[in-house]
C-alpha cells in the first residue's frame, strides 16, 4: 500500500500519477485535519466502549491522536504529496507516532464516508458562529454611524429616483436588518448541522458494537443521524450554509453599490476614508470605492460557489459518490472570501464621513414633498385619488415655472384647487416630512432612535 493511501490491498498497480493528482484532496481537505483528529479520539473511545481496544492499546492511540493533532494544529506536521487526502495523511502521520499496529487499529468500524460528512458539519458549525461574530461587528458599525449621524437628512428613493426625504440612520440602519436575519439563519442552520454521521460507516452503519450517540455527543452534536445512508450521503447542509453566505455577499452588495453612488461627483453624500480607498496609477485625483466594488464583485462568487455545489448535487444517486469531494472547495472559499469581505466592509462603513449639507440640499428635489402635499389634503377631507391628481397638477406647474412647491402662490395654490390654501406650505418642509412618518418603522427621529435600540437589543450590541 503507497503510504497515506488507505486503500491498495486488491490492486497489483500502484494508482496512475493523473488518476492520483485527480483523486488528491489534500491540498484543500487539510484545513480539516485538526477536527479530523478530535474525530479519531472519540472513535478510539467507542472502540475502547465496544471492547475492540485493549486499556493500553486505548491510552496508547489517544496520546498519539493528541500529539499527532499538536502537530496538526502548531503546522509541525504537513501532508506530504503521497497524501490521497486528510484522512490518508492524519493515519500516515499517527503511524509514524504509535506504530503501524496500533495505527492500523483505529480504522476498524469507520469509512472515511462518514468521516468527512461529520467533519465539514463540524467545520460548518464552527465557521457558522465565527461568521455571526463577524455579522455582529458588521451591524455594530452600522449602529455606530446611525447614532453618529442622527438627525442628517437625506433623499430617499425609489426606482433610483429621489422619492421622499428620509433619515440617513433609517437608511443605514436598512442594511443592518438583512444581517439580523442572515445571524439567525446561520442560528437555524446550526439546528439541522447538529445531527452527527460517525457511525453510518460506509453507508449501511457500524458494526462491531460502536455507539454513534456516544461519538455524537463526545463531539459535541446533539446527536447521531437517523439514517445512515442519508447521513453519508446528504450536503444539502453545505449548499444551505453556500445560500446563506450567497444572501450575505448579495446584501453587502447593495450596500456596496449605495456607498460606489454615495461617493460619485454627482451624489456627493458621502467620502471615504484614504485608509479604505485606492488611487489609479495614471489620473492623481482619483480616489476609488475598490473595497466596495470587489464587495460587489465577490457576491457573484459566492452566488457562483452555491450554484456549483446545487449541480454537484443535483441527481446524484444514494448513498456516497466521490463527487460529494467537490463540496468543500466552494464552501471552503464562500468562508473564505466572507472572512475578507465582512472586516472590510465593517472598516469602510466605520469610517465613511457624510455631507449633511448635500445631503439636505437634495432631500427636497425632485419635489420630494408631494406625498406631504397629498396626505394634507386628505387630512382635509380630499379623496386620496383627487388629492394626488391635485397634487401632480402642483408638480406640473412647478415644472414649468422652475419653481418648488414651496414656492407656489396662494393663487397659484388656489387656482389647482379650493382646499390648497397657504397653510399646506406648513408640511412641505425636509423635517416635517419626515417626522410625520412616525408609525413604527417609519423615519421619524424618534422611531429612528426606537429601532435602533431595538436593533442594539436584538443582536446584544448594549
Ligand atoms: N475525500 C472524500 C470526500 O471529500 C472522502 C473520501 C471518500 N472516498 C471514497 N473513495 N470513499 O468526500
């Protein structure tokens, strides 16, 4: 047998080079050898539990799993280029420790089938609660800056167009909600990762008396899965964890694009820190959002390594394909570019610095106030429907007077209709647009101020 190979026995060749380069995963499977060896231990006790491992040869394999995985976890101990895969490398590694008599003990009763199907659930777990820890800090920034700047108006929109003034701690605070609900559905997706494969062996579950409960719960699951063959052969909770890390990619994204346009000439609303911007190696005034547009960028990564996975998946008969191998590259790179993009968008929105001036100035174009026009009159008993025909008449006349509303006449006023006397020039201001919008969720101040205590509460940020 070629070392850190686990299989050879009915074969008289050594594997070809291609089919060996082909069927290498160490180069990416790696990442897993520490877990891998937690593993190793828990399996060597239920081997201990079912009366296959003497007491020394037990005491024996987990001192030599335990130095082998301070090897592992301080990089003293690598994979070497014969290494099929973690698995292959970790056995080759503990060999070299204990022996090939007691190495070759720890084999009995597992497939590395269900190994790697337990291993990139524990991988998925652990990444899912560093990955909310990121979000968090994400969402604080955002938190941070909405208190910051509370009180600064800005144009809200629609279809692009400017639609109606709002808070910019309203509209910042919009970006922080998608990521409240990305923490909990990692938290839900951490429900259906907790279900442990050790044990479902090849496909058909253990022999030899081994407990998969007591693997399950020694490796922290909640416990084992029901059925063995769906337990080596089920990744539909690595493309649900490639999903959510797409949704987050997507939703960074749009903040992404809301910073790019902040930044232009022509919005003016915002700048960006020189710490967190690049310059162009031929104009010397540039200053470019490139964090945001590679943010922008890897959404459609990460979209690209969900969509690689679900046809991986697609139509693949039960129970393990070697195809399932192809899981953990694109999720590997999902955390990956995740673990970049999420501490750089936290840093560019930390230190975003706003132009309230411009900000205001723009609040009000695009008669931005005309919804204020319409509501007034209806508060005076005006159908909806008349007051808004009404109210575009206002806007048409404005147009081409090149005039605001605010500036029409009294005649003017009461040339469009009896019910539009002076007194509506009283709402068609930025601030009273905006503070009569206080229902809950609305952009008046204090409800800015409520949401944001609940947004603090809601992830823990008090
Ligand atoms: N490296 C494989 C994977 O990632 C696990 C090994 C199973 N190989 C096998 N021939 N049964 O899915």
């Amino acid at each position: 047998m070629t070392k850190g190979v686990l299989w050879g026995g009915r074969f008289d060749a050594e594997p070809s080079e291609v089919m060996f380069l082909l069927s290498k995963s160490t180069h990416f499977d790696f990442r897993l050898a520490s877990l891998d060896c937690r593993g190793s231990l828990a399996h060597a006790n239920a081997l201990h539990a079912a009366g296959l491992l003497t007491d020394d040869d037990h005491q024996g394999l987990l001192a030599g799993i335990k130095k082998l995985k301070e090897h592992v976890d301080t990089g003293q101990f690598q994979p070497l280029d014969v290494d099929e895969d973690v698995h292959g490398a970790l056995e080759r590694g503990l060999t070299e420790i204990v022996g090939e008599e007691l190495a070759g003990r720890l084999r009995a009763g597992r497939s590395r089938n269900d190994q790697i199907a337990t291993l990139i659930r524990m991988y998925l777990r652990e990444g899912t609660v560093k990955l909310s820890g990121l979000l968090t800090k994400f969402i604080a920034a955002l938190a941070t800056q909405a208190e910051k700047n509370m009180g600064l108006v800005m144009p809200g929109r629609t279809h692009m167009q400017i639609a109606q003034p709002v808070l910019l701690s309203h509209h910042l605070l919009a970006h922080a909600w998608p990521m409240v609900r990305n923490i909990s559905r990692l938290d839900d997706l951490n429900k259906r990762l907790s279900a442990s494969p050790y044990g479902s062996a090849a496909l058909g579950g253990a022999t030899l008396g081994l407990d998969p409960e007591q693997v399950a719960k020694e490796l922290g699951f909640a416990g084992s899965v029901p059925n063995s063959i769906d337990g080596t052969s089920a990744r539909d909770v690595v493309a649900e964890a490639a999903y959510v890390m797409a949704q987050i990619g997507v939703d960074l994204s749009r903040l992404a694009e809301d910073i790019i346009f902040w930044c232009t000439q022509e919005a003016g609303y915002a700048s960006l820190d020189d710490a967190w911007a690049t310059g162009s190696s031929i104009m010397p005034q540039k200053k470019n959002p490139d964090v945001a547009e590679l943010v922008r960028g890897k959404a459609g990564r990460l979209i690209g390594n969900l969509s690689g996975l679900l046809a991986t998946l697609k139509g693949l008969p039960l129970a393990y394909d070697r195809d399932l191998q192809e899981d953990k590259e694109p999720i590997f790179d999902s955390c990956d570019q995740l673990a970049l993009i999420l501490p750089a968008m936290t840093g560019l929105v930390s230190t975003l610095s706003f132009d309230p001036e411009r900000m205001k100035a723009l609040a009000s174009a695009g008669f931005s106030l005309a919804t204020d026009m319409a509501d007034w009159l209806v508060q005076r008993g005006v159908p909806f429907a008349e007051a808004h025909e009404i109210t575009g008449q206002a806007v048409q006349l404005c147009e081409t007077e090149a005039i605001e509303l605010e500036e029409l006449t009294e005649e003017q006023l009461l040339s469009l209709s009896p019910h539009l006397t002076e007194e509506v020039r009283t709402v068609l201001s930025v601030t009273g647009a905006i503070e009569a919008r206080n229902a809950i969720g609305g952009t008046a101040t204090s409800r800015v101020r409520e949401q944001l205590d609940y947004l603090r509460r809601r992830v823990g940020l008090e």
